[in-house]
C-alpha cells in the first residue's frame, strides 16, 4: 500500500466537491496554488466555461485527470433513447477532448427520474436491462475514440433515481456480460461511500482485479446523515476505514489517484481553499 | 398469489406505524374497530403499557401476532456484551407471553450505534461477527423456548448504525452458517423498503424458500427521501412494485400476514383511524 503521509502526489479532485465555491477555471486556479495535480471535472462545469476553454485550462495548469463525471442514465421510455444515446456519445467526445482516462457511469434507475419526461414506470427489473443494452451500445463508441468506461455502483439508496447498478458484484456481472474479453475497454469505479457496507466489497475487489479497477473515489458515510445526497463527509469525519479500503483495491495492482468527490451542503459553504486545504490532510492521515 | 382485493384479512399492523397517536393498549382498540386481526408490536411500547396488560389485551382482543419487534443490536464492546445477551433473552421471554410466530431481529451496527456507550470502531467486519456470534447464542437460548428467530436485512443506508446485515444473500448466508439443518428456527422477515433496489432478490426469495420467509413487510420507498429514517411511504405513494414481491414470496410457498411497518413524520401526525383505513384501502389494492 502506498504510503500518502509525505505528499498528495496520487490525490485527485473531483471538481463537484468545490462546485459551489466557483466555476471551473476557478478549481483549476485552486488547485494550482495548493499543488493538486489532478481533477475530475463534471459535464456542466465543463459546458459552463466551454469546451475548448476548459481542455485549454487543464493543459496549461498541466492537470492530469483522474476521469470525466459523467456518462449514463440510460433508463428511458423509448421516446427518450436516441436522445440519451447521443448525449453519451457526446461525452465520449468530451471525455477525449479534455484528455480522461475514462468516463465515469452514472447508469440511471427509473425512467422517469433517469432521463425526466419518460413515462414513470415501477419495473426495475427492466431499468436493468436497458443499463445493460445501453452501456453495450455506447461501448461500441467509445471503443472507436479508445475511451475506457466505468460502471459507478452507487448506494441502494439511489436505486430509484440514480442509478440501478448498486453493488460490486453487479457492476462486475455487468462487466462480464458485456466484455467478457476483458478488453480494458469496460471497468468500474470504486467510490467508498457507495460500498463501504457491503459484506461481499473484499471478494469483489479480488474478483475485480487491476484490469477492472479504474477510479478510486473517497468521502466517508456520516451518522446521522442529514441529506441522502448532499451530506457525504470530508474522510475521516465518518465511519468508514478508508484505509482497509484502499489497501484492498491496491492489492490488487491499483496504482492511480485517490480521487476525493464530496457533495456536501457544508463544504460547499466553506472557502475553496480551506476546503482543499482539509482535503490534503485527510487525504495523507485517514486515506 | 393470494387476492387481497376483497378483505384485509392477511394485513397485520406493525404498531410503530402509528405509534406517535397511541399507546399499544389504544392502537388495539383501533384494530378491532377496523377489524385488523394482526400486530407486530415493538418492546417499547409492551414496556409502557406492562407486559401481562399487553398480553391480556391482545388475547381479549383475539389479536393474531405476525412477529415481536425487536431483537438484536449484537454489536457492542465487551463491557455491554452481557446486557445485550441478557436484553435479547427478555426479549425471547417476552414475545412467548404475548404469543408471538417470530423475533425480528435488527442485528445491530457498529457498536457505538448498536449498544451506546460501547467504545467506537469502525471495523465493519469486525461487526459481521459479532452478530454471527450472538445470533447463534441467542438461538440457543430461543430453542430452548421454541421461539424462531427472523434476520431482518436492513437498507444498506442503516450499516452504521442499525444493521450490518444489508442484504438477502448476507441474511441467508448467516442462516446457513448457524442453522445449516434449517431447523425451522432461524430465517428471514423481508420488508420490501430494504431489499426491493437488490438485482439478485428474486434468486435469494428462491434460495430462501418457505422454511426460511418467517415474516414480509411491505411500505414504500419514496423519492425523495426527505428523512434516513422516518420518511418512509405507505404503499402505493412510492417505487416499489410491491405485487411482484409479494408474488415472489407467496409462490415459495409463504402464506403469512403483510404486515404493513411504516415510519413516517408524515402518516404520524395523522389520526390514527385514517391511517389504519389507508393502509386497508392500499392493502386491497397495491400490495
């Protein structure tokens, strides 16, 4: 396991945990000043600044990036597919202009909370399939541009309305579905308070293995949590072991960023720098 | 599937649906009058009313039980471990005075959650055994008074604090391990607010069968969810295709009661005899 203590060479930002204090270009500046030498950006941060603007900031700031947030909400009424499927498709391209490694999966739940105006619908089992036929479909894409794909498990607590896809195993069941080759081209990314509770995590980890591990992202799970979307804590705050994590997905060959993504209510009244500040510490005392 | 559309005669009350209204002693007179012919009542409120006074009404009542909230919150320091071996003893006592099929046990999370005052960890797998433990030393004791024992899986949103145990599969897993003879006496209660988001539920109702489904609870899981806790849906106002997993059960062979627990700020700052009628009128129709 890589020792952070002495620096914060493998922390990446996700640049929602900074989303209220300022636009991109903003971060960007931030991270600059406190030495953070990786992000990953969201869509609509991108979009705000511009396309072009925002790849020209990355590359002058000299960033890496540690993945582009986000693809998926493949779940719609059939009004609403080609739609999704071209918005994907545009993040592909996004994704290569900016220079990521990968796409980060956000697959949808229900159709109605998925992709709005789709007709409501109370069948998972079919948001199931269409995550599975619509990560196949916008794989053949990204094939073409050579842009890996990761499949975010989110908690079951946003199974309606986020994403259907909620534990390691059924990410990786996803995975060997629908690139059995293990092509390199299909993974998952790990976020620790999506997972932390799962009694399976470790073997999944195991079964996971380097070739299927592509993000590793952290925050902690607080109790009580005020806000099922908004209240995720600074590491360390919370009850998870984020190092028995870490170790685990570096065991199995897992070199890259520890990338921290906090959607928080009260971080995102703090000052930019104070909250980087915070992250840096954390990042090399409890990651 | 059994049809429900013409009477409500397999709807039991869990009694924290309108516990803020009543005591337990009004909540029964509020069944007979809307001719419910079962609870599952919690500890608490058998506390506050005296337990042979709680019998004596249930049985002058002609009240059917569908289970005894609750047993459980195994986790804890070594210091409280044997006041919770002891608290889930009474408990067993408890639930054969008031004649009830089942305990339902709510395993317990990290032990400054599960047993306040416990030292905090946040070693997770440290947990998952210590409720293999006391389950199993529970069930000794609930053998000797022939009192099945019924592992609640709770929404993986409450691993921190209230159950460590998040998952049919985990649940059965813990069945195997301790009762591998299926001895009749340890199984699962499956409330359709923790597990409905869980792609592999139909194959664990499967795996279960008849001998291991002691109890299923139905509510519904709303979005959003304003409150981790106490912002659960009475069934119909929600995501979850309840029918399907009530057909699920049934066709393994469970013939039980739906027993309707809902924690609401919402439906608790209603009358309590809107309430029961609601949860008549949805029981006929959506569950």
């Amino acid at each position: 396991m890589r020792d952070f203590s002495s620096d914060h060479r493998w922390l990446s930002l996700n640049t929602a945990t900074v989303r209220k204090q300022g636009d991109l270009l903003q971060i960007i500046d931030a991270c600059a000043r406190q030495n953070i030498r990786a992000i990953d950006p969201w869509r609509d941060q991108v979009a705000s600044v511009g396309l072009d603007r925002a790849a020209r900031a990355v590359r002058e700031a000299g960033l890496d990036l540690s993945g582009y947030c986000r693809g998926g909400m493949f779940v719609s009424d059939a009004a609403h597919r080609a739609a999704a499927r071209d918005d994907n498709r545009r993040a592909v391209d996004e994704a290569k202009a900016l220079g990521a490694p990968c796409i980060v999966l956000v697959v949808g739940g229900l159709p109605q909370y998925s992709r709005p105006g789709s007709s409501a619908s109370k069948d998972i089992a079919e948001a199931w399939g269409r995550v599975h036929d619509g990560i196949a479909e916008m794989l053949d894409y990204a094939r073409s541009a050579n842009m890996p794909l990761a499949i975010e498990p989110l908690h079951p607590a946003y199974a309606a309305d986020r994403a259907c896809v909620n534990t390691t195993r059924q990410a990786l069941d996803l995975c060997d579905a629908i690139d059995p080759a293990r092509s390199g081209m299909l993974g998952v990314a790990l976020d620790v308070y999506h997972i932390w509770w799962d009694f399976e995590l470790m073997a999944q980890i195991a079964r996971a293995g380097k070739d299927r591990i592509f993000a590793f992202h952290v925050c902690d799970w607080l109790v009580p949590t005020r806000d099922i979307l908004n209240d995720r804590g600074m590491m360390g705050d919370g009850v998870i072991d984020i190092k028995r994590l870490r170790a685990a997905v570096e065991a199995q060959g897992f070199a890259g960023y520890s990338e921290i993504e906090i959607f928080s209510n009260d971080w995102w009244t703090r000052p930019m720098d104070e909250v980087l500040r915070t992250c840096i510490e954390r990042h090399r005392t409890v990651v």
